[in-house]
C-alpha cells in the first residue's frame, strides 16, 4: 500500500492537522510531527485525529519515538513508528512504559559522554554530515521506499502489533533494568493533566453558559394612573348589518339555553260532579185582538235560554215558539182558534208554549217545587205544574287553572341557577353580558291529567328557556376609548368591568358604565430601546425619569449579570398600573 508523507510545522494547530490529513490523496498518511512539538500533547486533538482518519476513511501513522505522544496514541487508538522505515504498531502500556525508560537511558548515557568529553566543539565534518543524514532520511521517507523500508499496509500493522507484543516483555524488562525502577515525569502527572484538560474545557463551557445564554432581565414598571367614571347612553340592534360602533349602536346576540324539566303538584281545585236537575216550564201570554198591530204577537224561547227562580238558574235543552203572525185570518188561541173579524176584536187570545229545562249546576238545592215563582221571560209569564227533580251534589276534587300556573311558577324557579350558570359557560371572554337581559321563560306548559280533570295529584312537564343578550367586549372597549377624549399623550390601561343600566328590553335604549384607568403613554417598545445593552442601575435612572413612571424594579436571572441584554428574547417587560396585583 503507498503512503503519503505529511511533515508537520511548528506553526501548525490541529485544524491544519486535520486538513491536511483530509486532503491527503493516499490511504496510508504517515505524520511526522517536529520534535518537542506540542500540539499534539492533548488528548483531545488525538482523538480528534484519529476520528478524522476514520470519517475520510484514511490510516493515519504518527512517526515518533516521544513516550507522551505513544501513551496519547495509546489512548486513541492510532498506530506509531518509530521511523519512516519501521513497522507501525498501536501503542500498549508496556510499550511505552519500555520507550519511556529506553529514552531516559539514553539522556543519561548522552549526559555521561558529554560530561568526559567536556566543551569539545563539534567538528564541521560532523555538523555538516548531520544535516545530509536527515536530509536522506527525509528523502527516504518521502518517496516511501528504501532498502530496507517496510510497506504500511494494514497485513504490516496487524504484524506489527503482534511482534510489538512480543518485544515489549523485552522492553520492560529492558526499561526496567535501565531505569532501575524510575517512572517517566509523564506517567507520574498523567492524571493532573487530564483533570486539568477535563477542568478547563468545563470552565469554558461554565463561562459560555452563563455569559451568553444565562443572562436574562425582568423589568416590571408600575404607571401612575387616575381613575375616571364613563357613562354614554347607548342602543342595541339585533340585526348586525345595522352596527354601527361610533353612534354607539351595538349588535346584541341572543344566548339561549333549554331544558326540560317536570314536577308533581297537588289538584286543589273542587266541582260538584253530581246531578242536575230537570224539568218543564210553560211560558204563557195574553193579548186583546184589537190591540195587536200588523206584527202580530209571539212567544219564541231559543235553546240555551236562562230561566230563573228563586236565584237558581235553568238552561233550556230545546227551543219553542206560538202566536200570531198578524196576518193570518185564523189565530190559534189556547181556548180554540178566533177568527180575526170585527165581531172578535175585543175578544182575549191566550197563547203558551212548554219548554224544558235542566239547572245549570248540579246540587239538590235545584229540586225546586211545582208552582214555583219564575222570573218573567219576555215579559211573559213562566210556571211550572210539576217539580224538577234529579239534582245531588258529588263534591271531587279537580285539575285547576290555578294549580296549573302556580305549578309552572315553581318550575321556572327550579334549578334557575343552575340554568344560569350554564348559559354563562356559552359566554366567550370577547363578549360582554347585558346583565338586565337575563330572562327565564317556562314555555310548552302541559299538565297530566289537564285542567278540569279530577285528579288529587297531576304531573307539569315544560320547557324552561335560559337566555341573555351579549355584545363584543372589543367594540364596547372601542366606543369607551372614543367617548374619553383623551390627550394626545395620554391612554387608557385597563377597564373596570363595563355593566348596563336602565336596560327595560333590547329594542329600548340603556346607559354604558364603566371605570377607565387612565395615564401617560407609555409603551414596552419604549422600555426595551432604552434598556439595551445598558447597566441595570442606568436603566432604573432613564425609566423612572419618564413622565407618570412611579417604580421600577429589575430582576436579573442571577446575581452576576449587571446589564440588561441586547436580545429582546432575554428582556420580559411588565407594564403594570400602580395598585394592581
């Protein structure tokens, strides 16, 4: 497998790093860091490696010797070599244990040599052949190939780490005959470095947090208002295509709500069911022929006809007629016919007729005896030859008309609160009830048994009908705010509960009441463009000096932010009147 050689800066951060590994053309990248470099001596920017290899689907190889950087390789899990030419592995904590005590082996043969060979000067030969090493060795690794150069290939790895295994039980024991027992400085502040890594990265975040999203302000500002008392006379219209809001005209809708409801009431009502009394009544007239005109004379009782004797009241059950039309030749008399003549005309012709009759109400009091004195029909003469009999008295008790409406009284009052209540659940927040409207109507009255049936108990099954007049709250609100007349620097902030007088029904008109609470404008946009971005004891002074401003109290999310923020997300502005809770 080729690979491709990346020499790393100084200068370098880990986004070139990470660039530079994400362009890389080959698979295999092989990262050659300079000496003592310190970029990456985190743990983060390895691991941030080691997943930017595995994202561009790359093998990344760092070249190094340097044991902070194998116990870091370690941990991320990427391969190192020593050189270009040796065999990557993936560090083990042996191994890195053994180049840990290999190195400090090495510092101390090399802190021994110079110590005999004292300040001798380099030679030139020397210095110059040293940068033709490297030089060679560079150019080695960057074509990839030398003599004995070994391919970083993923057989070669697997390889590697394997023979790795092996050679680092020689390696600790080797380190441990060379270091005689000594742990690397790395080893001893590995967990110091960590804690501090982990501390630092919270402490960021911590200072994120609290300085960009915590930071919050609530600014309650309480208006200085005074109270005035509105009254307007106004009409109401059911129909809303005749609205009109600035004559103070208002489209009232009608709520209704029904129920049917019944109770059991008792009959009080008393009739006499008993029998009536019945008989015949002959109704009599006389008359001289001379004194009789071209109309003649005649008796004639219709059906239904009153007849009265001693206060009691008879019906007569068929009608009856006799007389003289005036002018027929013959007239039929009681005593035989005459014949109208001069020879008869100072002669008396009595006529009568038979009729009978049935007492108007049942009782025995009807009985009434033969010969009994009549009340004149007509002027006619009434008698009866025979008595009336058939008359008794039943006493029951009925059905009354009373019994009836005081029994709908007392279901129109059952459950009415209950019923208004419900109806004022129909009410929306935007509506306004005319109070005084508020009716119960108890309508489809039935009794059972009816009226005039006799019954000692009797059912009354009706509907009891709920209703109320309703107009729009924001429109009232609107007419309020138009009558008012209010300067130009001056608003209204809130409404007392608006009610109805002199309301008598919802074709007569009714007066508007209500209590404004009025004072200067003042608005939030206002608040929040002086507030911005300014400390909160500055804000306090800027707002309390604005005309009818009586308090202002700033709460801060926490304890540390002292500025009202730019964001207007994280500034709440309550405009309250002065009083209010």
């Amino acid at each position: 497998m080729n690979k491709e050689v990346i020499y790393l800066e100084p200068e370098d951060d880990i986004t070139d790093i990470l660039t530079k590994l994400q362009r890389a053309e080959q698979k295999l990248v092989a990262l050659v860091p300079p000496k003592k470099t310190t970029i990456l001596r985190s743990a983060v920017n390895m691991k941030l490696v080691a997943k930017a290899a595995k994202e561009s689907d790359k093998v990344a190889v760092i070249v190094t010797a340097d044991p902070a950087l194998l116990k870091l390789a370690m941990a991320a899990k990427i391969p190192v070599a020593k050189t270009l030419q040796s065999r990557p592995v993936v560090p083990t904590e042996e191994s890195v244990k053994a180049s840990a005590a290999s190195e400090d082996l090495i510092d101390e043969k090399a802190e021994e040599n110079a110590a005999k060979a004292g300040n001798q000067p380099t030679s030139a030969k020397s210095a110059s052949k040293m940068p033709s090493e490297a030089s060679n060795s560079n150019s080695a690794g960057s074509n990839g190939k030398s003599a004995n150069s070994i391919e970083l290939d993923e057989e070669s790895l697997e390889k590697g780490s394997k023979d790795s295994k092996k050679g680092n039980k020689k390696g600790k024991n080797s380190a441990k005959a060379g270091k005689d027992g000594k742990t690397s400085k790395f080893e001893q502040n590995r967990v110091k470095i960590i804690i501090g890594a982990v501390s630092g990265v919270l402490l960021i975040i911590l200072l994120v947090w609290a300085l960009v999203f915590a930071p919050a302000v609530d600014i309650i500002v309480a208006i200085s208002t005074t109270s005035n008392n509105f009254a307007e006379n106004i009409s109401f219209t059911t129909n809303p295509a005749d609205e009109n809001v600035s004559e103070g005209k208002f489209y009232a809708e009608q709520l209704t709500y029904e129920q049917k409801k019944s109770t059991e009431f008792d009959a009080t009502g008393k009739e006499d069911r008993g029998e009536k009394a019945k008989g015949t009544v002959t109704v009599s007239a006389s008359f001289v022929l001379k004194n009789v005109d071209e109309k003649g004379y005649e008796i004639s009782i219709a059906e239904g006809s009153k007849f009265t004797t001693g206060g009691k009241t008879f019906i007569a059950t068929s009608g009856a007629s006799a007389g003289w039309n005036g002018v027929d030749s013959i007239i039929k008399c009681d005593g035989g016919n005459l014949t109208f003549s001069p020879a008869n005309l100072n002669k008396t012709c009595k006529i009568s007729v038979n009729v009978s009759l049935e007492a108007q109400n049942s009782g025995e009091e009807f009985n009434v005896s033969a010969n009994s004195s009549w009340s004149t029909f007509g002027g006619n003469m009434v008698s009866n030859s025979a008595a009336f009999s058939g008359g008794s008295t039943k006493m029951v008790t009925v059905v009354s008309r009373s019994d009836v409406d005081k029994a709908k009284e007392e279901l129109g009052a059952q459950d009415i609160e209950a019923g208004k209540e419900t109806l004022y659940d129909e009410v929306e927040d935007d509506q306004l009830v005319i109070e005084p409207s508020y009716a119960v109507d108890t309508k489809d009255a039935e009794s059972n048994p009816g009226i005039g049936s006799e019954a000692e108990k009797a059912t009354l099954t009706a509907v009891n009908s709920y209703s109320v007049y309703v107009v729009d709250r924001a429109k009232i609100e609107e007419f309020i705010k138009a009558k008012s007349e209010l300067a130009s620097d001056q608003r209204i902030y809130s409404f007392g509960e608006p009610y109805f007088e002199r309301f008598t029904s919802i074709e007569e008109s009714a007066r508007l009441k209500a209590t404004t609470e009025t004072g200067p404008t003042v608005t939030e946009e206002e608040i929040l463009e002086q507030s911005k971005g300014k400390k909160i004891g500055e804000v306090q002074s800027r707002l309390k000096s604005i005309t009818g401003v009586s308090t202002v109290d700033i709460k801060p999310s926490f304890f540390w932010v002292s500025s009202v923020p730019n964001n207007p997300n994280k500034v709440t502005i309550d405009l309250t009147v002065e009083g209010e809770h």
